[in-house]
C-alpha cells in the first residue's frame, strides 16, 4: 500500500492553488532571503519564526504593490463611478494565505517556503487577526471588499483603525475572561501609512449665523490619519483599497494653553485625543450610547466624506477648473453604501459640507445628498436601534444638531401634506423622539436621506416594510429594497477547505466556479455518482481528523472523530437561542442515562462565541454550556457518545478551521430575528447540513436547496406573531413535556452545579417567566428534528447525497452575486469580470 500523502504533498496536487512554475519559486525563493537578511541586519543573527513570516508577508506584499499602483492609476484615467463603503468594523481575519489564492501564488509560495525547510502552516499562524468587528456585520464588510475587488469595481472600504480589537477571550473556571487585542504589536505588514492625505476632524464648538452664511467655530481638532489596506480581486490584477483612520493629536493640542509646569500634562492629554480610535465597542446586536461612541461615529464620516471630496474634484477627466468644481454631479460619480446607522453622520456632514462650506442652497444640497447615500438594515432588535439623546449631540455636534432639527422640519411637513391632522403618525415618523429625554432616531435618518433602503434577507425586508418602517414604506415604497448577504468563495472554500474545492473542480463543472458560484448547480447531475458522494464523505473526514488533532493540542481534549459534529458558533445572544441547544443536549444525556444500551448516533457538541462584556445573561449562558460539558464529559456511563466542547475565542481563523470540519450546523433564532446570518451560508458550502428555523436567509437556503435538504423545525413568524397576541405562557408548557420540565429542574436544583445550587437562577427565572424569545415552544419540534438527524447520521450515503443538494444549491449565497445586485440596482454601476493588466504586461 503506498503511503499517504503528507498534507505538503497533497497541496501540490490541488490545482486551484495555482500553477508554481520553477522560475516563479526561484523569484520568490530570492526575495524571501533578501527580506529575511533586511530583517536581520536590523536586528539579530538569528531567524525566529516571526522574522520568517514577516519575510513571506513581504515578499507576497510585494506581489501587490504593482497592481495596487496600477489598478489606481487606471481609475484616475478612467474615471468610473466609485462606491465608498463605509462601515464601523471590517473584520478580516488574517491577511496572508487570502492574498495568495487570490493572485495564484500559493502553490508556489509553497513550494519555495518547503524547499527552504519551512512549514508554511506554522508561519501563517505566526500572523494576528484583524479583528476590526464584532460578527456578521464586520464579516460581511470584509466579505463584500473581496467581491467589488473580483468585480472590478471602482470600491473603498472605510472605517477605524482600532488599536485594540474585538478582545481575545479566555474560559476561566468555565466563566468567559477578556483579554485586550493587541493585534498591532509586532506591526501590520499589510498597511501604508499615508500621512500625506491626514485631515482635520472638528468637536464642539459652537455655531455662528451670518448673513453670508454659517460658522462651526471654537472647535477642538483631532487629526485623522489614514493607514490603507490593499484588497485584491481574484486573479484579475484588480487592488482596490480599505482606508482605517487613526486619530492624532495636532502638535498646537492644548500646549497653547499651559502655564507653568502644565506641559507635561498637555503632552499627557494628547491620549484623549487619540482614544478615538483606541478600541472596538464590543456589542453585537445592542446600542451604548456613549460619547466615545458618538465621536467615532462622526470621525469616521468627517475624515471619509473630505476625502471623497477630495477625490471627486481632483479625479483627470472633466477639467478640475470648470467641471469638478461643480458638486451637482456628485452622485453621477459617488455612491456612499452605510453598513447600518453607525455611519449615518455622513448625511448631515454632507450637508453641512454644500450648504456651510460649498455655499449650495438646500434644496440642490439636499438632492444631491439624497442621490449619493443609501442605507443597509442589519436588525429589527429594538434594543439594537440607535437613539443618540440630543444634548449629547448639542455638546459633541453643534452645527449637525440644528441640520437634522431641519431635515425633521421639512420631512414632517412632507408628511403633514400627505396625511393632515395624523399626528400620531407625525409622531411615528419623526427622526426626533420626543418621549422622555429627546433622542435622534439615526434609523429615520438613514430613511429619509437615503435613495435606496435595503434589509439583508427576503423575509427581513418584508419585516422591515410590514413592521419597524411600516410607515416610511407607505410613504416612499421605491425606497425599499432587499439585498441577501453572501459569503466570498475565495475565503470560505478555496482558502479554508482546499479538499472540497478540489472535488468539486474534479467533477468537470469547471474551476470556473469560483467566480460564479451558480456554477454548483451542476453539481446535481451527479448527486447519484458513487464516486463524488465517496469523495465529499472523505474530504469531511480528513477535515474533521485535523480539527480533532487541533483540538488535542490546543484544548487537550480527545474526541472522537467519528461522532457527528454539531457546531453552533456565532456571539453569544438570547435571541440566537444557545439555551435551546442546552436544552436539547440536557435531553440526550437523559436519554442516554436511561437507556445506556441503545444503539446511540454519537455527538460531538460544540458551542463557541463571544459575550458582550456587559451582557450578564450571556456570560451566564457560557457558564451553563461549560457546566452542562463537565457533567457529560466526565461521565463514564455516557463515554464519547456524548461530548460537549466550548470553543474558546472564536473568530475568523477558527471558524476557517471548524467550519469545514462540521457535519450539522445549528441556525436556530427565533422566526423574525436573524435578519439573515452568513455563518449559516459558510456550514452549507462546507458540506455540513443545517438544522434551522425558518428565520434569515434559512429561508431561502431551504428554497435553494429544498426544503426536504434542510431540517427545519418550530414556529415560522406567523406562529411568533400569533403566540404574541395569545400571549406565551412558559409554565404551559413546562408542565404539558415531562423531558423539559426534568431538565429545567436539573438546571435550577443544582445538577450542573453541585456546589452552587442557585447558580442558574436567573437563566431558570427568564425561561419561566420572561422569555422573549421563546425558547420553550420550540422544545418539543426541536428535539423531534434532532432524533431525525441522528437516524440520518447513521446513513453515510443518504447523509452525503443530502450535502450534494446543499452545496450544489449555494451559488445564490456567494457574495459576488450580492455585491452585483448592489451595483445595478443601487449605486448604478456596472459589474466587470474582466481583468487588467498585470504590472510585468506591457500596457
């Protein structure tokens, strides 16, 4: 028997690596050693594996730079329509194998790296990463950046360049611990400083009325330094650009104003300046509002929208003296995309830009603001809403205060003329909340200063139209649009489970594919082939071997490799309902107990995610997950048919690494919650199958794949509105389901906590008595669903035809598509697969 390949080995086969000509491993061999040998002349005589991973970034980096040139210099001639992107997080993970697979560099890279006796997986772990974002939204940036890059759109990721990120969390004593993120402390080799494009950002102050117009004065100044991120399109020779602002004290900061012996501590003050961009509010799904919050909001917004500003009137084509001075064309030219409110600031900035500073009258102000911004709904949670209280915006923003007084002013007369004497729907509609202390509903904002709304899934923008904007639909029904999220293929199949995409190219539907994902389809003609359903089988299990190794050496704990794999990673919330799958692995340990020789479908459990640090209930949720896991796993009656891992520090890396490993993949909120999810999008290309609500974009996976490829359980949102109006009754149900009620008394006598019977009380107290999300009406459904996946489980060929249908039905979740229905049906512009000329082409 020959032997088996070593994952070196394997790699090179993969043809959707790219080719590695021998030239090609040459070059890259000699410039590894040129940046290894700067490195060291610096520093040191010997290597560490961090000096050999900042010599593989630089040398792919390098790779880069030529085509980053180029494709700016092919914008500046000509002149497309750019979309500016703006969002308060970007979570991009790591950065280094990305870039290969997306210029065709990785199986040359790796080759070079193993003829230079190195492992090219250890280095890339040496890398941080970039965890600018909290979940889905930050995700979701990061994934569009890739598309519009693969596109050939003329696109800017802006956002913050937090020095600290999403913390790195520790289970302590099963209690989640947090650990800054220091992500930037051995450097980024991926950003450039441009100090040369730095801006000043205006606080404060107050405002001056003039006959000749309008003044922002006394205003404190904190400077707004941009570092830029190349984004590279896929093999296309496209690198558009993500530009994170850093904020800087000026030099003048407070030194203008000390007296003796106060130097010291104006030098020392310059920090509050710079906390700006210090740190990442880690709240997914919940509004603080804070004035550090606030100031991050509007830095963001004032530094990009000068830029843009910039950018428009100095582009080459139309003569900067006649045409570029003249703003009206702006939205022929800009569109600006709001990844949710946090960036609203930027319709009264833009305002407050072409009335104060470009002297525009309103009304063309007001059309051009309209025409350029359109607005991305990521919740309908109302606690998740943001409602900024007007004196902190009296204090902070002044002049933008007395903007959005006015956009108020002749929105409501709008809507007075429309429907006189319905003052409650003035009240409604209002962007000015008057109940209690009077806040700004940056939400109403958003609506009325956008051309364009959307929701993120089918069923959200229904909800949308039907409920939170019910009245603003009614008024401007063109308005509102849906866009369903999507997921880059590069990242979340080529780049984390090769072996997939491999299979996948084998069966001659092409490597095509991963530019146009509807391509999987074909992949149904051959959902009867033994030999595909044999090699999708094997590749599941190659994946879940090298996660069980990784779990062995990080966590120490053996599993076993031939149990299923039940995954739900996402953050922490009630409303994701991670108490339900505690209920149901309650469920299956009784079971288990009771009858200790049935002939059980062995699970592996595993639960991952952050808390809000202030979010007490989920932190309770963590603790009772990691109680439930040292009852089950010390049981020797149970043994490895039942296992129960939390998956610590969950983030973009390690969801590269379980996601392909997974067999089911728990999507399990609340009907009329999950405005969509992508995680959900991820487990279906990688081969694992969804047990799921009819909630987000599972709707349209069930319609994709179909219904009967899905295990779709509980209330659809009718059923949740119905309950609402009847009024759900926990205790019903509690005493109708004997299992339910022998595991909420487990959890609330003290079972999971021998020590500290009451432990649980508050979790137990919610579920009876105040439970918004209906964990209890679900039980029942749940656990009937679950008993089908076991059955199924124990199928392999049944279970793998069932993954052929998933994953041939995912080509509408690839974010490519998203990103062209943005494009056409929002900001006007037209998607190209075209490449360009690389740097070594003659133009």
């Amino acid at each position: 028997m020959s032997k088996p390949l070593t994952d070196q080995e394997k790699r090179k086969q993969i043809s959707v690596r790219g080719l590695a000509g021998v030239e090609n491993v040459a070059d890259l061999k000699t410039n590894f050693n040129r940046h290894l040998h700067f490195t060291l002349v610096k520093d040191r005589n010997v290597a560490t594996k961090r000096d050999y991973y900042f010599a593989l970034a630089h040398t792919v980096r390098d790779h880069l730079v030529g085509r980053w040139i180029r494709t700016q210099q092919h914008y500046y001639e000509k002149d497309p329509k750019r979309v500016y992107y703006l969002s308060l997080e970007f979570y991009m993970g790591r950065t280094l194998q990305n870039t290969m697979v997306n210029l065709a560099l990785e199986n040359a890279c790796d080759e070079a790296i193993y003829q230079l006796g190195l492992d090219m997986e250890e280095l890339q772990d040496m890398e941080e990463d970039a965890g600018l974002g909290n979940g889905g939204l930050g995700r979701l940036a990061a994934c569009f950046l890739d598309s519009m890059a693969t596109l050939g759109l003329a696109a800017y990721g802006y956002g913050i360049r937090y020095e600290f990120g999403i913390f790195n969390q520790k289970i302590v004593n099963g209690w989640q611990a947090e650990e800054a993120d220091d992500w930037l402390r051995y450097g980024n080799p991926w950003e450039k400083a441009r100090p040369e494009y730095m801006r000043p950002v205006h606080f404060y102050g107050r405002v001056e009325h003039h006959p000749d117009g309008v003044k922002w004065v006394d205003t404190q100044v904190v400077l707004a330094l941009p570092y830029d991120t190349p984004v590279p399109g896929y093999r296309n020779n496209i690198v558009n650009t993500m530009r994170l602002w850093s904020a800087k004290a000026p030099c003048e900061f407070h030194l203008k104003d000390f007296n003796v012996g106060g130097y010291i501590q104006a030098v020392l003050d310059k920090n509050l300046a710079e906390n700006i961009s210090r740190v990442l509010y880690p709240n997914d799904n919940f509004f603080e509002g804070k004035e550090l919050r606030l100031k991050q909001e509007y830095f963001v917004v004032a530094a990009t929208l000068q830029d843009i500003i910039r950018r428009f009137k100095a582009s080459k084509f139309g003569s900067t003296e006649v045409v570029r001075m003249d703003l009206t064309t702006l939205p022929d030219k800009v569109a600006i995309q709001l990844n949710d409110t946090h960036p609203a600031m930027a319709i009264p900035e833009l305002m407050r830009i072409l009335v104060d500073d470009e002297k525009l009258s309103w009304d063309t102000a007001w059309d051009i603001t309209v025409r350029t911004c359109a607005y991305t709904n990521h919740t309908v949670l109302p606690e998740a809403l943001e409602r900024w209280p007007i004196d902190l915006f009296q204090n902070l923003l002044p002049r933008h205060l007395e903007i959005i007084y006015e956009i108020n002013r002749r929105h409501l007369e709008r809507i007075t003329a429309l429907y006189p004497g319905d003052y409650d729907r003035l009240r409604r509609m209002s962007l000015i909340e008057e109940c209690g202390q009077k806040k700004i509903n940056m939400a109403h904002l958003c609506i009325v200063g956008s051309h364009a709304v959307n929701g993120v899934a089918q069923i959200h923008s229904d909800i949308i139209k039907d409920t939170v904007f019910k009245d603003f639909y009614e008024v401007d029904p063109q308005k509102f649009q849906n866009k369903t999220n999507g997921i880059t293929p590069r990242r979340w199949l080529v780049m984390c489970n090769p072996g997939l995409a491999e299979v996948i190219a084998e069966v001659k539907i092409g490597e095509d594919y991963i530019r146009d994902l509807s391509q999987l389809k074909n992949l149904l003609k051959f959902v009867d082939d033994d030999a595909l359903i044999r090699d999708i089988a094997k590749v599941k299990q190659e994946n879940k071997l090298k996660f069980a190794v990784h779990l062995e050496e990080q966590y120490k704990v053996k599993i076993n490799p031939n149990s299923m794999f039940d995954v739900q990673v996402k953050r922490i919330h009630e409303y994701k309902r991670q108490l339900l799958n505690c209920l149901h692995i309650i469920t299956l340990y009784n079971r288990i107990k009771k009858e200790p020789n049935k002939a059980w479908t062995p699970r592996t459990i595993m639960i991952g995610g952050k808390a809000a640090p202030g979010y007490h209930t989920a932190k309770m949720i963590i603790k009772l997950i990691t109680a439930i896991g040292e009852v089950v796993n010390n049981d020797s009656v149970v043994g490895d048919r039942l296992k129960v891992i939390y998956l610590e520090n969950y983030r973009v890396t390690l969801a590269e690494k379980v996601i392909p490993a997974s067999d089911l993949s728990e999507q399990i909120s609340t009907a009329g919650t999950e405005a969509s999810g992508t995680g959900n999008m991820k487990f279906m290309l990688n081969g694992a199958l969804t047990i799921g609500t009819m909630d987000g974009a599972n709707v349209e996976m069930a319609e994709e794949a179909g219904e009967e490829n899905l295990f779709i359980f509980g209330m659809r949102v009718k059923d949740v509105e119905a309950l609402d109006q009847k009024g759900y009754d926990a205790m019903e149900y509690y005493n109708r389901i004997p299992e339910l009620k022998q595991v909420m008394d487990q959890i609330s006598g003290g079972f999971f906590s021998p020590g500290e019977p009451d432990l649980f009380k508050d979790i137990v107290k919610m579920l009876m008595h105040h439970d918004r999300f209906k964990v209890f009406a679900d039980y029942e459904d749940y656990i009937k669903c679950q008993e089908k996946v076991s059955a199924l489980y124990k199928n392999t060929k049944e279970w793998t035809k069932m993954v052929i249908h998933n994953i041939a039905g995912c080509g509408k979740f690839s974010s490519d598509r998203t990103i062209a229905q943005y494009a056409r049906e929002i900001w006007g512009m037209e998607p190209s697969l075209e490449k360009i000329a690389a740097p070594d082409d003659p133009r």
